[in-house]
C-alpha cells in the first residue's frame, strides 16, 4: 500500500484484537490484489438498533487505481451482528468479492455486451414462410417465419431493417437466423 492502513473506532472502545484481526484481513486483500494505494477501516455500532446487545457495524474504504471501493454492509436486526468475528469476516468477504470483480474488469475478463447484428431483408417467399437476411457486414442469412418474433412475418418486406440472433448450426440453407427482431 502506498499509505499505511487506517483503523478508526467510533462508539467501539479500541482494541488491539480488533486492530490486530483487521491488519491480518487486510494483507490477505494486498495478496489478492497488490495495487491498493490505502484502505481505512471504520469499526462502529449499529446507533439504529432498539435493542439490548452490541451490534457491529465495519466499513471499508479500499482505493485502488481510478476507483474507491466501499464496503458499507449493515444487516439490522440480526443478532449474529453482535459478534465481532462474524461482522468482520463478512465485511472483508464482500471487499474480496469486489477486489475481485474489479481485477477482473481491469483486466478485461468481463464480458463485454455485444450488440446483435443488423441488416435488411433481401428475400422473402410469404408462401413458404422464409427469407434472407443481408447482414450489415455483407453475410446473408436464411430464416424461418418463426424466428420472427411477436408474429412479425406477415410485416416484412423487402429492404425490412432487422436485429438477428444467428444460428450456432446451420441449416440446410447455410447460416441461419435463430431471431429475428423488426426494428421500427
């Protein structure tokens, strides 16, 4: 880390447990991702709770490169809150999972949605109940009336804009649209 770890308590007496386990959590999280600049830990009670007992509340401030990752998780009412162990491990749990979704994305492993593929209708047989789609990168694709959907078959025509879902299998036709989806 670029700049030490900071452990704050508020309405929690210090605790060199505490501090301790914190510390132990936190180079677990440098293992696991090496390029956090700093991490602050704030160790609270729950101030909501109307009831006897001592519920913990820990929150995370992990900064990494271009972004803070902040882990606020507060279950009221649950009694397991009252036991420190639990609070913490449940907090850092949630800052690995995020640690690791952010790595993840840093390292472009995240899917990427992709748009559809679009073209216009270049021929169509009514009477048989297919057609051909030309892709907007010059494949054609052949299609049936019912990967059209909502009953849009019957709205087609020639020149026809539409986004497609292409077949993993062929048909017998060649490439296939699985979807059809009239745009417009």
């Amino acid at each position: 880390m670029d700049k030490p770890l900071e452990i704050r308590f508020h309405d929690v007496p210090r605790s060199d447990f505490i501090e301790a386990r914190i510390r132990e959590k936190v180079a677990e999280l440098e293992k696991l991702y090496d390029h956090i600049h700093r991490v602050r830990v704030v160790v609270d009670k729950d101030s909501n709770r109307h009831h006897k007992g001592n519920a913990y509340r820990i929150r995370l401030f992990i900064h990494v490169p271009g972004r803070e990752i902040v882990v606020s998780h507060n279950q009221r009412g649950d009694p397991a809150r009252e036991d420190f162990r639990f609070v913490l491990r449940e907090a850092f749990e949630a800052a690995e999972r995020e640690l690791k979704r952010y790595k993840e994305k840093q390292r472009g492993e995240v899917k990427a949605h992709v748009e559809p593929p679009q073209g216009r209708v270049v021929k169509l047989f009514r009477d048989q109940g297919y057609g051909f789609i030309e892709l907007d990168d010059g494949q054609e694709l052949y299609f049936h009336r019912n990967a059209v959907v909502n009953n849009g078959f019957g709205r087609l025509a020639i020149g026809s804009r539409v986004r497609v879902h292409v077949a993993e299998k062929e048909s017998p036709e060649g490439p296939q649209a699985s979807t059809v989806h009239v745009i417009d």
